[in-house]
C-alpha cells in the first residue's frame, strides 16, 4: 500500500493559475468544483431514468427501454411549454424558487451541449422562445456566490443546479410551493411529470392542416403512431386529415417564413451563424435566404394578411406547395440555389439537408432534443459505470487527481484544436466531462473559445462511426506527438506512435481546399510549434513525463475510453454497422499486433497491450467503435430523425480525406476522385462560405461497401 501512495502523490490534486493553449495563456475555462457539481446532476439524471425503468405498471411493465423514451417526450414538451410561455420581467441573479423540475433541466442540459444549436434558436428569431433562450443562457446552471460577484459575470456556476439535489440519494428535493407555483403559472402544466405512463395517456396537440386542437394523442399507438414512436401519425378530429411530425415541422417553417415575408427579422436555421467561426453575420444569412428561398420569395411576392383566418388560409396555401414535406422543401431549396442541376436525392449538398432537417420534427428546437438526450444518455451510463457520480466519491482533497487531470487534458484538447484547426478531434471520457462542462456556460463558452481558438467550438453530437473512429485514431496520433505521452490507456485502441505529422493522403485534396479555402493560418502568433514544446518519453524508462496529462494507475484508465455518445451506429439490424465492427476490430489488431512487436521500448505501449489483453480474457472491455447494440444505439427506433444523410452523397473536404484515407489502407478498394463541374449560376457560390463551397466541388465515389462502411456510410454507392 505504501509503494501505491508513492506512485500517485506526484498526481496533481490541484488546477494551476494558468494553462497554455496554442500560442496564450488563459486561465481555467472549468473548475473542479464544476465537475464536481456537474456529476451530481448527471447522477441525478440517471437515477431518474432508473426510475422510471422500474416502474412496475404502466408502460415500463413491458417495455422500459420505451418507457423512458416516453418518459424523455415528456420532458421534452414540458421544457417547450416553459421557454415559450411569456415571462415577466426578470431581476438578476434569479432565484432558486425559478429552476424548473429536474426533467426539464434535463432537456435545457442537453440543448446546452449542442451549442451552435442552441445559440442559433437564441437569436435567428423574435419570439418569446428565442428571448427566454437568451435569458436562461446567463441565469440556469451558473450562479454568482454572492450578489456583489454579479456585475461583469456573463455565467453561474453548476452549484445552484447542484444544490437542488440531494448529495446522498441523487434525488431531487421536493420543491418549494413558490417554485412550484411559478413553474406552473408560467406553463400552465403541471410542475411534476409522473413516472409512470399508461398506454392511453397523451398530450394535447393542434393539427398542422386546419389549427384545430386534439384533445388526446396518446405517446404510443398501434403500428408504432405514437406521438413518441418513429412512425407518427393522428388523424386531426377536426379536418380527418392524418398529419405527422414532418406535416408539424413545415408548418413551423411557412410560419417563419411569412413572418420574415411580413418584415419581421427572421432568419433560417443553419443560415444565422458563419460556418467556421460560428459567429453571427446577417449579411451572409440575407445571401443565403436569397439563394435558397428564391423559388419561393418570387411565388409569393405579396401577401394578404389581415385576419387570423386569412393567415391560416395563406399557410395552407404555402405550405400545399411544400406538400407539407421536408423532403420537398429540400428539393425546392436545391432548385432555387442550383437551377441547372438535376434533382438527385443522393446526391444533396449537406447544408439544405441540415435546414431541412430543422423542420422534420415537432417543437420549436432546431434539433431533435428527443434524439439528443436519448444520445447524451449513453455519456452518462459510461460516468456512472466509472463510479464518477457515486455519493461521496470526490469528498477528499486526495481523491480528485482525476478531475484535475480531466480539467487539464481538456485544455491540451483545446490546444490540440488550435494547432490542428481544420481536423476534426475526438475526445475521451474524461476530457469530453470538462468540455461538457465548458459548454453549460453558454456565453462564456464562446467567448473563450473564440478568444483562444478564433472560432466557436462546436459540439456535434451525431457523427457516422466510420468518420469518429478514424479521427479518433488521428487525435490518438497527434496528441501522442504533441505531448509525448499516449491520448488513451484504457487498452483499447493501442495506437502506434508516429513520428511524423500525417500527410493527406492524396494531393488533389490539398490542392483543391489551398485553392479554395487558402492555408489555415494560426490566430494568435506566427510559430504554433514554438509555443508549446513537445515532450518525448524516454525509450529506456517507463517513467511518466507528464502525470497531469496521463495515469498510470489502473483505476484511472477507463476515463481515457473515446467518448462514444454522439455516434450514429444507423439501423442495428442492417449491413453497415457490422461492417465497421468487422474492420474496427480488425484495425486493433493490427495496433496490437504492431505494439506487441515493435513496442518493447515503449512503456506506455507495452501497457496498453497488457490491459488489452487483460480485458480481453475478462470480457470487461466493449472495444471501442463497435459497440451498436448498446448504448445509444438502442434507441435507433425510436429516434424518428427521418433526414439523415442519405448514401452517395455530395460531401465535405474532410469527408473527402476520410473516404481517401479508406482507399490509402487498402489497395484493393477502386476510389474515384472527380471534380464536379459547375458552371457560373449553378454552384453554391454567391453568399455561401468556405464549408459550403467545398461541399459541391469534390465528389467520391467508393465502391467496396465493407471499407467504406467503416470510414463514411454516407459516401458508398
């Protein structure tokens, strides 16, 4: 025991003044104490889903995987009764009698983590959503300690949120009748949603087609109709027509729409913000709405908008066009902004995919928040199963050399970012719990991302497998050149060090993105590499150069697992996901085989090996990238996200690398890399920035399905 505490006491156990990122110094963007108080909420989260799983009447008697799906609808439609409703003028800081029930902070945490989202809602728009999003952004999960710390603050810290919690149980404290009043006054709903859900319980929704209100329709139906099934449908007892989610979806749309044909300032999802730094710019929006609502801005030029029925009539008419369909509003998207081009669903640039994608679901979110938390939650499972959300785990000062190392790590992942601007990294366990963190700052997330990276940082939480494995094998790489200590060693993958930066695997890519998009060119100095020197582990010791970065201990390893919850497995039963188990799996081994070899003088190698092994023979280890039958992947059914990228798509430089990088690694596989010709008029250029432009200049074409499937589904033809 004595030589155990002799090893870990050089862990750090406190955060320094300072951390350096690219070519500054910036002071902890996250503290502890937030992690601290973060992992309490995350416990809490999952003690709820518990909950409701084990329910023994209701829906959970025979499903609970759909009880708590049900369960999340929920949430979800009691979080849009909250921010929609008008709220009076609020003082600052707020009070805790004005925190909602614990599952519809649920729903606003998850919005938090999808931050381009959740920013572009706040202010694309002039509605009381958009203004109560704005709202909640300074006054929900950070809180000053002290009303003299308010002036200057533009966050509160998770101990409000924290607070409401019981450290011990992990339940929430029954609320206060003030705060369950003022919930209530505000929504008009009841402040608690039951755990329990019988199959002829619903909720109240108007028909899209004539505004009338259906008094019930019920969360689950015969033939998966549920409201909160994949395959929606109610017939309206007003009009008996049967409308569905996409139906609700482009009747939100035409409503933004006419509203903006009405003067009022309004711009489109995925249009608000620049697709790089992620910052606001109304001119390139105004670009954009021209160039892609254009069939539509010349059809109705003028309209008659007097009374409430006439506005009705004017929608319908509207949306008739659309044949209340995003499917359609996608094609008449792609018709205004390429005339010349042939419509070809397979064949789609990204972005209409995405704004057409805003309008596939009901509510007024730009994302599916049911989808997302259903995501989110496989983050939690993996922070439960280290233990990181136990009562009592992080009480000691001598036990938080894990979160010390989580909060440091997330800031090397920050400077990995600056060095490597244009890749797309993936994080870990541990550091993806301090970029979480980060992101519930809302505001002062993007500030300091933007004032160290010079971009906002986005957080995508739906990423193919294909793409997420392989870029997590390339922040393996550069991390491992960059600090000298390996990304992961939890045993899995066992990624071979490399002493030379990576070169793109064929010329025309880099090329073609120089041409268009110009060399990346560092924010903050002219010399990134100088500004933080890289460390190299001594061939002939097995010393740990860098223990704020890296653990030895064994206990410690398992938060250094990639982080896998924004993974889109796709449809479990079909032929892509054991596609890319198959050539996962196939990878590690050719890792290992690699490390077992020529790794002798590497003890951070011949460690991962051994734990690999080691997890092998005990079972205890889901190798990484493979796991589509667990998780998140669970819930594909239920998700009901029916525009997700179809296969044979018009793609993205990176995601042109990608499908290369499969060509490079097998021989075998004929790739096709032709330009595709554009013509003046015809391409995305006019008011479309650098990630639009290339998205329609390079076209792939992959014809090995079992290697494509484990790189970019969406590219096999």
């Amino acid at each position: 025991m004595e030589e155990k505490k002799d090893i870990v006491t050089h862990y750090p156990t406190q955060l320094p003044a300072e951390f350096t990122v690219g070519s500054s110094r910036t002071h902890p963007v996250v503290t502890v104490s937030e992690l601290q108080a973060h992992l309490r909420l995350l416990g809490a989260f999952h003690k709820l889903k518990v909950d409701v799983e084990s329910q023994e009447e209701g829906i959970a008697a025979t499903n609970k995987d759909l009880a708590w799906v049900v369960f999340v609808n929920k949430a979800v439609v009691s979080f849009f009764d909250w921010t929609f409703s008008k709220w009076n003028s609020t003082k600052l800081p707020l009070e805790s009698t004005m925190m909602p029930p614990l599952p519809v902070m649920m729903v606003w945490h998850t919005y938090l983590l999808n931050p381009r989202h959740y920013y572009e809602d706040s202010q694309r728009i002039s509605s009381y959503y958009s203004e109560n999003l704005t709202t909640l952004e300074f006054v929900f999960f950070f809180w000053p300690s002290s009303v003299a710390d308010w002036p200057g603050r533009r966050e509160f810290p998770l101990e409000l949120a924290a607070s409401l919690i019981d450290d011990e149980t992990l339940e929430a404290y029954s609320p206060s009748e003030e705060r369950r009043k003022t919930f209530e006054d505000r929504t008009y709903s009841a402040y608690d949603i039951h755990l329990v859900t019988h199959a002829d319980e619903g909720l109240s929704l108007p028909c899209p087609f004539c505004d009338h209100l259906n008094p019930l329709v019920t969360w689950i139906a015969d033939g998966d109709r549920g409201f909160a099934q994949p395959k929606f449908e109610h017939k309206c007892e007003g009009c008996n027509q049967t409308f569905n989610k996409g139906n609700i979806g482009v009747g939100r749309f035409v409503e933004e729409f006419m509203m903006k044909k009405e003067g009022t300032p309004v711009y489109f999802p995925e249009t608000y913000l620049r697709a790089r730094e992620g910052t606001v710019d109304t001119q390139a929006a105004d670009a954009r709405y021209s160039k892609l609502f254009k069939q539509l801005d010349t059809q109705w030029t003028e309209m008659s908008l007097r009374t409430p029925l006439e506005k009705m009539e004017q929608k319908r008419q509207i949306a008739n066009t659309l044949q209340w369909d995003p499917e359609v509003l996608c094609d008449v998207m792609h018709t205004s902004a390429q005339p010349r081009i042939p419509l070809n669903k397979n064949a789609r640039v990204k972005l209409l995919h995405r704004i057409a994608n805003a309008y596939s679901h009901a509510g007024y979110a730009s994302l599916d928040l049911v989808a997302a938390m259903l995501r989110q939650g496989t983050f939690i499972d993996k922070m439960v199963h280290m233990g990181w959300t136990r009562p009592g785990r992080w009480e000691h000062a001598d036990t938080l050399a894990p979160l010390v190392r989580s909060v440091a790590r997330y800031h090397a992942f920050l400077d990995l970012t600056y060095v490597n601007g244009w890749s797309l990294l993936v994080p870990t366990l541990d550091i993806d719990l301090s970029w979480h963190t980060h992101q519930l700052k809302g505001r002062s997330y993007r500030e300091d991302t933007l004032r160290i990276l010079g971009r906002i940082l986005n957080h995508d939480d739906s990423i193919d497998a294909g793409v997420i494995s392989s870029r997590y094998d390339q922040t393996a790489k550069l991390w491992r050149e960059r600090f000298g200590v390996p990304y992961s060693v939890c045993g899995s993958p066992v990624i071979p060090r490399s002493t030379a930066r990576p070169k793109r695997r064929v010329a025309i890519v880099s090329k073609v993105a120089t041409l268009l998009l110009g060399k990346s060119k560092p924010v903050h100095g002219p010399d990134i590499e100088s500004a933080t020197s890289t460390i190299v582990v001594p061939e002939t010791s097995w010393q740990n150069p860098r223990p704020d970065l890296v653990s030895m201990e064994s206990e410690d390893s398992e938060a250094t697992h990639p982080s896998e919850h924004d993974i889109l497995f796709g449809r479990p039963e079909s032929f892509e996901p054991h596609a890319r188990q198959s050539l996962r799996q196939r990878k590690v081994e050719e890792f290992v085989n690699h490390a077992q070899t020529y790794g002798h003088d590497d003890p951070f190698r011949v460690l991962q090996v051994e734990r690999n092994r080691k997890k092998e023979e005990d079972d205890a280890h889901q190798e990484a990238f493979t796991d589509f039958t667990h998780g998140s992947a669970k819930y594909y059914a239920f998700w009901g996200v029916s525009m997700a990228i179809p296969l044979g798509c018009i793609v993205s430089m990176a995601d042109m690398d990608l499908a290369c990088q499969a060509h490079a690694e097998r021989a075998a596989l004929p790739a096709v890399i032709a330009p595709v010709e554009t013509q003046e008029g015809q391409g995305m250029g006019a008011g479309m920035e650098e990630e639009e432009v290339s998205q329609v200049v390079v076209e792939v074409v992959v014809v090995d399905v079992d290697e494509a499937a484990g790189h970019l589904t969406h590219l096999i033809r």
